[in-house]
C-alpha cells in the first residue's frame, strides 16, 4: 500500500488480521474498502487506525466460489421458484458464498428450460453467477440422484436449446462424454463459451482424453459417480487428473471423499486445478429430516443426504465455510491453497477473476472473516456490505 488509509463515512478499514493474499499471508495486515470494492490489502503501518475495525486475532479470506450447489435453506434450484432460489443463495451467501452458480437437476426438457428462466433473472440482477445444468444427458448406470427415466443423450441440437433457454446465463453443463453426441456436445459447448464438465460418466480413460481434446475443461465431483481407479483400465479419474487443461472439483464433507484421497487428488491435480464445492442441496444450513431434490426425495441424518428409494448420496449439506476450515484443519492444505481452491481457481474458471477470488485492490470487497485459531466464520462481507457478523467486529480504540 502506497496511500495512507482512513476511515471515513464511506470507507470501511479492517486492521490488525491475517490477509490471505495471492502473494502469500500478511500477518498484521490491513484492507480498506470504498464502493463496493477493495481499495488497498497489505501489511500495516507505524500508526494505528482509530474508527477501523480491530481483527487482531482474525484471518480475512476472499469470499467463496461456489462451482456446484444445487439448495440450501430449506430450498432448492431446481424447484423452478424465484423466492426459493433467494433463500438457497442467501443461506450459501451467510456461510461465506459470495459468489453463487446454481445448478439443477435432471428432469423433463421443457420443465429444465422454465428453470432456466427463472434462474437466469436472478443472473441478471446479480444474486447468482450462473447456471449449471447436471443432466439429463449422463449416464444411466452413474447417475446417483438423477431420475434414471428422464435422462437422455446429449443431442447436440437438446444441449442448444437447454443453454439457450438460460438466456445467455448458462455457464456449465455436465455430462458423459461416451454417449452418443457427447464429443460433439462438448464442442459444441466449447464454441458457445460454456463450460463442459465430465461427471456421471461410465467413459474410459481414451474417451476422457477425447472429452478434453474436444474442450471439456472441468471434473464434476472427481471420483463421485464415475468408475474407480483400477491399475489395467484407469477409467476417468485418472485422465482427468493428468490433463492439465481440467479443474477438477472435489466434495470436501468427509462423506463423498476420505481426507487421504483429498490430499491425493489435489497432489495429482496441484493446488492451482482444484475447485472445492459443495453440491449441495436443500438441506445445507438445516437439520436431518425429508427434502425434494428436483423429482426426488431425499432422507437426511447426521448431516449425510441419500435418496428415499435406494440409498444413493443424494449431494451434500456442507456449506463452503466448512470446506474452508476442513480443507486447513483436516486434509493439512496451507491457507494460500485452500484459498485457491475456494475462491481463486473457480473465479478463474468462470472468467471472473478481474472481479472476484482475491483480496487484491480492485476486486469486489467479497470476504471472509474467520477465527484464526479454529477458523471458523465469524463475519461475511460482500460489495462492501456486511450480510452476517458486523456486531461481532469492535472498532479500533484511540491509543
């Protein structure tokens, strides 16, 4: 920082935390905020800040990106509901999701085009970052919490006219890449600036490389939903952890991954190809009980969602504030890592990093505040405006 900073009427000066920069952890440090953006990050001065907010004994990350989150509160995207989807993104956003895309689940042509519309406003108003569509075109014997009777091959001319019905606010879709019109969907995807993602798949390794080759850029839960990793076929998850083109989500809830294969994937992958999410549905932020997911219904308890006829994981109920703290305090990542994984990389997956994903000047003032010792959150800031946590921030005191 080369200006002196000072608080005023318009300005909000956070002194004394831990910053988690793209440049390494400034202990001590201080962030000035004014319009809605971050106005200068790094190490403080010689003279205190009186009227700044004392964060001693706090860490300060850029606020999360959420890549794959289907609900939460009690809510769910796929439920085609304007006010649901508030109240999904609004739960997200108080656990640290400052920036949102939603994703939905496999049901009929016609009622995934009404969601798209619905969800694709919100786009417009900037509550979500776009829309994820997770079917119908995966395949059947991986598709987990998908109605198997509504899925269907990925058709170039269907995934036109699915993205199309978002209406510019489709940013990723997810399929398998081995089934007919897989390759040329991804192509086609790829032309039209939309991520491809491989997920619920049953493709080997060859066909994998092809999905990449062709454009797909991004893993859907690697490892979830695809074949495991056997030493003569090594399947999906191996390709997509060699190529270096592919981001590679991973579900940090200790239930779809054990700690060790976290570490091993992002070990493989490298830190800078590693997005965590959620995948989340509408029981995340809420207790067990009985939720929708899409045309499904899911039974949870202790935390763990699986569907009512079958048993199948039915996506998760973490929040990415946990993912945060696991991602340090239970898989051993460093913070400049963890926060990679949470916010820079998939910022830089969805082209929002100018925006987005760092705690550097010039970037939406989109941030975390979380207990240094345990890490867990104690305030969530975004464009400037504290949503939860303000009351728990003390001013500093004249010397």
């Amino acid at each position: 920082m080369t200006a002196p900073i000072r608080p005023g009427a318009d300005r909000t000066v956070l002194a004394g935390a831990r910053l988690v920069l793209p440049s390494g952890v400034v202990e001590d440090g201080v962030l000035a905020v004014e319009g809605g953006r971050i106005t200068a990050s790094g190490p403080a001065g010689p003279d205190p800040l009186p009227g700044a907010l004392d964060l001693a004994g706090r860490t300060v990350v850029p606020g999360f990106v959420d890549l794959h989150v289907h609900g939460g509160g009690g809510a769910s995207y796929a439920s085609g509901n304007a006010e649901e989807a508030l109240r999904a993104a609004r739960t997200h956003l108080e656990h640290g999701t400052t920036t949102t895309m939603a994703s939905t689940v496999t049901g009929g042509l016609d009622e995934l085009c009404r969601q798209a519309a619905v969800l694709s406003e919100l786009v417009e108003d900037g509550v979500l970052a776009g829309v994820h569509f997770e079917g119908p075109f995966i395949a059947r014997g991986r598709c987990g919490a998908h109605r198997p009777d509504l899925l269907r091959d990925p058709d170039p001319a269907v995934v036109r006219r699915l993205v199309e019905a978002a209406r510019g606010a489709a940013r990723m879709v997810t399929l398998a890449p081995e089934l007919p019109g897989g390759l040329e969907s991804v192509r086609l995807l790829a032309d039209l600036g939309v991520v491809a993602a491989v997920g619920h798949t049953d493709a080997d390794h060859a066909t994998t490389l092809r999905a990449v080759d062709a454009g797909a850029t991004v893993a859907t839960h690697l490892f979830n939903a695809m074949p495991a990793i056997h030493h003569r076929e090594p399947g999906p998850v191996v390709a997509l952890l060699e190529d270096e083109r592919v981001t590679v989500e991973l579900v940090n809830d200790g239930v779809h991954l054990h700690p060790a294969v976290l570490r091993l994937a992002a070990d493989a992958a490298g830190a800078s190809r590693v997005a965590l999410v959620t995948d989340a549905m509408g029981a995340a932020g809420m207790g067990d009980g009985r939720y929708p997911l899409g045309p499904l219904e899911v039974e949870v308890s202790g935390g763990v969602a699986r569907l009512v006829e079958g048993g199948a994981i039915a996506g998760s109920t973490l929040t990415l504030d946990t993912a945060f703290r696991r991602a340090v305090t239970v898989a051993g990542f460093s913070l400049t890592d963890a926060v990679r994984m949470l916010s820079a990389n998939p910022a830089a997956l969805l082209g929002l990093s100018a925006d987005v994903g760092s705690l550097e000047a010039g970037r939406y003032a989109d941030l975390v505040v979380l207990d240094s010792a345990s890490y867990d959150l104690v305030a969530v800031m975004r464009r400037g405006r504290w949503v939860t946590g303000a009351d728990r921030l003390a001013p500093v005191r004249a010397a």
